[in-house]
C-alpha cells in the first residue's frame, strides 16, 4: 500500500524508470543520454550504526555515456538538514560505486522546488569545496495534462501530472482524463499508478471524486495493493482473505519493482497466515534489492 504523497512521489520512478529520463530530458530540457538499461538498487545507505541514511529511491542508468545513479528525493516541505543529507548521499554513492550520482527533487509544492533548486554550496564563498546542484521536478514544470489523448499517450507522466497538479480548478480535467488514460494499460500497472494518485490527492474533493472514478472502473478497489483501504468496511471473520490479499500484495511490489521472485519464496509468502508478519514483508519489499532478503532480520 502506498501510504503517503512522499512514497508515492518518488516510487513512481520505480514503476517505471524510463519515466525519469523522459522528465529530466523534456520537463527540465537536460541533455541526459539515452539509457540502454535502468536497474533499481538497495536505498540504504547506513554505514554505522545506529546512523541509518537512506535515499528514497535509486536507480543505476547506463547509458553510451557511461553509468549514472539517479537519486529520486520526495520533499514535501523546506528542510535544512538536507544541505548536509543530500552532499553525503552523492559523496557516499560515489565512492560506494564509482559512478556519477544525479540528484533529482520531486515536490508538489511550488515554494519546496524553488528551494531545493538552489545550490548547496560547501566552502569558502567563490572557492566552493563542493557544490550540490539538484534537478528539480515540481507543479511549475511538469506539464499539465488534462487531455484524454495526451494522457494515453504517455500514461506514466500523466500520473506524474495529476500527482503534481492534482488540485485547484484544473483537478477534474486533469483526473478524468487520467482514469480514460488508465484503461490503455494493463490492470495491475492501473492500479499500482491510481494509488500513486490517491496517495497525492490533499483536496477532499479532489480526493472523493478520484475513488469515485476508480469505484466505475474497479481497479482501485479490487486491487490487493488497496487492501487497506477496504478493510474499515470489511465485515468480522474475514482473516483469511485479509492474510490472502496481504500476501499477494507483497509478491505484487516485488514483481512491480522487477525484482525476480523465486518459487520458494512465493511458496512461504503465499503459505503465510500470520497478517503482522506479512505486513513486515511488505514493509521490507518496498526495499529490498533481494527478494529472499525478506526473511532476513536485521
């Protein structure tokens, strides 16, 4: 389940990847290369204990360039912290795989992306030691797609859209057009892209009429990923659908991510009946790099 705008922000890009490229290339107009290939990797970034650093999300792209790391940062809000967080987290994905770290921000808030678009600048002033530049993907740059045409033509920046757009008097034309969009492409990517969207939806509104299109098309609320959502209307002595769809949820992020699923794996998963300890599955596959690391503590 896709809790918040801030998972949803970022975990975009791991739905899909080649998304990112599109917007860095036609949203901010920067000339990043082709990638003939885009690989999720592990976001923790500990090093010590009880120091835990982590990126929301990262992805290795190569390119005929050479090989980038896109690190995806959701900022829901200003936050200074990050003129230390964010150099670190470039400084240590270098020296940890020796390739160049892309900083990419994605908000929803107009004022968060003027901020984070400002150089960090480490150093004595006019002879910077380090300078962070990040990209910044927000309400004033990604284009606004209110037509149904437009939408199907690229489904995953038209959820990106409505993530980003998704309120004021534009938020009907933007959120229908999505939901005829949403038939061109298979079920479960549907309903993976309208939790994205409902996760990011903050107008009542804007939010009610969302799950009342989705209610007509049936992705939102059939899916497991939505399984959550069902549960305050789900009568007594239903566990073990509860437990089934749970564990279903699981195996869903882990395919979704492209993290291959071996059959023993699936077997435990889906042999589970314990709904806490599927629900700590859950928690572990929206970042593991391994799916066998799911029963691994620690």
């Amino acid at each position: 389940m896709v809790g918040s705008s801030h998972e949803a922000l970022h975990r975009i890009f791991q739905k899909d990847p080649a998304l990112l490229t599109r917007a860095l290339q036609q949203v901010l107009n920067v000339p990043f290369p082709e990638p003939r290939e885009i690989a999720a990797l592990n976001v923790d970034l500990t090093e010590i204990e009880p120091v835990e650093r982590r990126v929301d999300t990262l992805l290795r792209a190569e390119t005929d360039e050479g090989t980038y790391l896109l690190v995806v940062e959701s900022q829901g809000k200003v936050d200074d912290r990050k003129r230390g967080s964010w150099p670190y987290y470039l400084s240590y994905l270098f020296e940890k795989y020796r390739c160049e770290p892309v900083l990419i921000v994605i908000t929803q808030n107009t004022a968060t992306a003027q901020w984070a678009s400002q150089p960090i600048r480490l150093g004595f002033p006019g002879w910077e030691s380090l300078i962070v530049r990040p990209l910044v993907l927000g309400p004033d740059n990604v284009p606004l797609i209110a037509d149904e045409r437009q939408a199907e033509q690229d489904v995953p920046l038209a959820v990106l859209s409505a993530m980003t757009h998704g309120r004021g008097p534009q938020a009907a034309a933007i959120l229908e057009s999505l939901a005829a969009a949403l038939r061109t492409v298979d079920t479960d990517s549907a309903a993976v892209f309208v939790q994205f969207v409902d996760s990011c939806l903050v107008d009542p509104q804007a939010k009610q009429m969302w799950r009342d299109l989705m209610t007509a098309i049936q992705y939102f609320w059939r899916h497991p990923l939505a399984e959550e959502v069902r549960e305050e209307g789900r009568e007594e002595g239903r566990e073990e659908g509860r437990t089934e769809a749970k564990a279903e949820m699981v195996l869903s992020i882990l395919e979704w991510r492209s993290i291959p699923v071996p059959e023993a794996v699936r077997d435990r998963v889906s042999a589970c009946t314990d709904l806490d300890q599927l629900e700590v599955w859950a928690q572990r596959a929206m970042h593991t790099a391994d799916a066998e690391a799911l029963f691994t503590d620690g």
